[in-house]
C-alpha cells in the first residue's frame, strides 16, 4: 500500500492510500481532534477524479467537527472517501481499507455512510478495532438521526410557525434509510405528508396511507407546505431552487443542503423561510455513535433522550439568530466554533 499525505490549511492530517491488489483508492481527511478522536463515515463513490473526491472528503470532515462540537459530544472531525463503483466492493477492498484506517492510530475512526453499511464495517472491524456503528452495539444509527429530525421539525412547527404536527403539512424529500423512518415518525402524530423518491416500491407501499400525496422528485421543493425536509443528495437548496419553495421553514436530514452555505443562507432569508443549519438536525446518528463508546456501553434510551435535546438546541440557534441580527447557519457555526476551539 502507497500513502501520499496533502497538506491543507486547519487540517490536521489528509492521506490518500492506493492498494494495487486490492483495488482501494481512498482519502482519510482529519479536519480537528480538539474535543476528542475523529469520527466521521466512510462514503464510497465512484468519484470523476481524485480532486473530486478530496473536495469531497474535506468538506464532510470539516463538517462533523462542527456537528459534534454544535452536538455538545466529545469527537472530533474526520471523513473517509474509497473512490469505487458500489458494484465493485470486496471484502479485500474493506480490508484494505481498514489496513489505512490503522494508521491513523485511533485519530480517526470510521463508520458507514453512502454506499457502505454496518455489514461492511464488520469486515473493515477484522483489520482494526477503529470503527463504529458496529451491528453488536449500537447498529444502524438511521432510527436515531430521524428522530432528531422528528424532533427538529415538531419543535419548528409548534414553536415558530405556531401549528401542532396533526395541522402541519410537511413534504419530505427522499425515503431512505433516515426518511421513511422520519415519514412513520410524522405520520403517526398526524401530519399531512407530501413525499418523493425515485424508489416506486417504497412509493406504492406508503401512499396506501391516508394523508399523503406522491409527487415527482423535480417538483417536491415546490410543493405548497409549512415545512419542506430534504432528506436526499445535498445541495437541494440553490438558486434555482430556492426561487420555487413554498414553505415556510426547512427542516431536513440530508447533509449540505445549501449549495452556498452563505449566498443561499441569505437567499432562505431574503424570501423569508426559516432554515434549521442541518448538521444540527441531522446529529442523531453521531449522537448514537458517542453513546456506543461511552464507558457503560450501548444504551438506546440515553440516544433518544441525547437526541430529543437537538430540538432545544435548535431553538436556542433560532433564537441567538434573531438577537445578534445573522443567519440561523452562523449562529450555529458560532456556537459550534467557540466550544471546539476552546477545547
């Protein structure tokens, strides 16, 4: 295995290892361990380009310093790449991969993220003791990151749109593992739900259910709602989009939802929609993983309870927003930054 490191300003240490007989081409990027061990997932994706995936990588890790930090948990930030077809996994490419994770010596820790699962971190667990969000503890964190999301979207409604869930109507963008869990979650309270996805059989099997409408995917931001929640790819929210929402606030699970992070803050702003920053809405899942590593172990109901708190957080972000006259993004940057730099 060949290893090449990059130096980047604020980063602590950025590898890119190639493994000829096993496939592996991947990027470990720890952005800050101020609070404690980096953790963040590792995506695989078949990548154009190697500046591509390092983008990529270093904008996720820099990512999840703020989500722990703006969390309240005590990890630091870090993100894995492996450039790869999905349809090309091997349990040698795992291997390999966590033969790179080893390096890092407990700096960085790993965990699954697009195209890879707890299965899989399994295999990369035969190789190195840093992984998380194995399947004999904690397991799938997607349960947990949609009830945060829950959490956020119910607290919104009722506290600053002034509508109980069972009035709402919410229109939830992508059914993955993190929002069909949030749809049964808003459901269940009464809300009124339009949903897209590009999976039909999920489309069908839902929309047996009263009080919800299917729309197609290129037309779900338009739907007239209170609340619009993208739980999909990022970037959903641009200057195309923004222009066609018809909501009133934007609370959602799906990572970097701001195609801008300020330019499209300002824009929400502008057209009046209030914006819930995601990486606090969409902190169950690391919130689940802290609570796996804690001393006493794996406890579900301390993960809930953990989470259920990123609503008040939420809150608190809203609220410092209005006070200090920013953007609900930098109110939580701020908050996030001055806990992990005076670490």
């Amino acid at each position: 295995m060949e290893f090449r490191e990059i130096k980047v300003a604020d980063y602590e240490k950025v590898v890119i290892a190639t493994d000829e007989s096993s496939g592996l081409k991947a990027i470990i990027s720890v952005h800050n361990t101020n609070l404690g061990p980096a953790v963040g997932g590792t995506r695989l994706y078949p990548y154009a380009n190697e500046d591509e995936a390092l983008k990529d990588v270093l904008r996720l890790s820099k990512g999840m310093t703020y989500k722990s930090s703006l969390a309240g948990i005590n990890f630091g930030g870090g993100k894995s790449v492996i450039i790869a077809d999905p349809k090309n996994k091997t349990p040698e490419l795992l291997k390999a991969f966590g033969a790179f994770v080893e390096t890092y010596k407990g700096q960085y820790n790993c965990a699954e993220d697009v195209n890879t699962s707890p299965e899989d971190m399994e295999i990369i667990h035969e190789v190195t003791e840093h992984v998380m969000g194995l399947n004999n503890k904690g397991g799938d964190p997607s349960p947990v990151t949609a009830l945060g999301v829950f959490a956020a979207i119910k607290a919104t409604s009722e506290q600053k749109l002034n509508k109980p869930l069972n009035q709402a109507h919410i229109a939830i963008q992508g059914l993955g593992h993190v929002g069909k869990h949030l749809f049964h979650m808003l459901h269940k309270e009464g809300a009124t739900l339009s949903i897209a996805d590009m999976n039909q059989e999920v489309l069908n099997e839902l929309s047996k259910l009263e009080r919800v409408t299917v729309v197609e995917p290129s037309d779900i931001h338009t739907v007239p709602c209170d609340i619009f929640a993208p739980c999909a790819m990022g970037a959903i929210l641009n200057e195309q989009t923004i222009p066609a929402l018809q909501c009133s606030a934007v609370v959602g699970a799906a990572n970097n939802q701001l195609a801008d992070e300020m330019t499209d803050a300002k824009r929400l702003n502008e057209r009046g929609i209030l914006y819930a920053p995601d990486y606090l809405v969409n902190a169950g899942g690391i919130i689940n993983v802290f609570i796996e590593q804690s001393a006493e172990g794996y406890n579900r109901e301390k993960a809930e309870k953990a989470t259920h708190h990123i609503a008040q957080t939420l809150m608190e972000i809203f609220d410092l927003a209005e006070k200090d006259g920013i953007l609900p993004s930098e109110a939580a940057n701020k908050v996030a930054e001055k806990r992990f730099k005076q670490a």
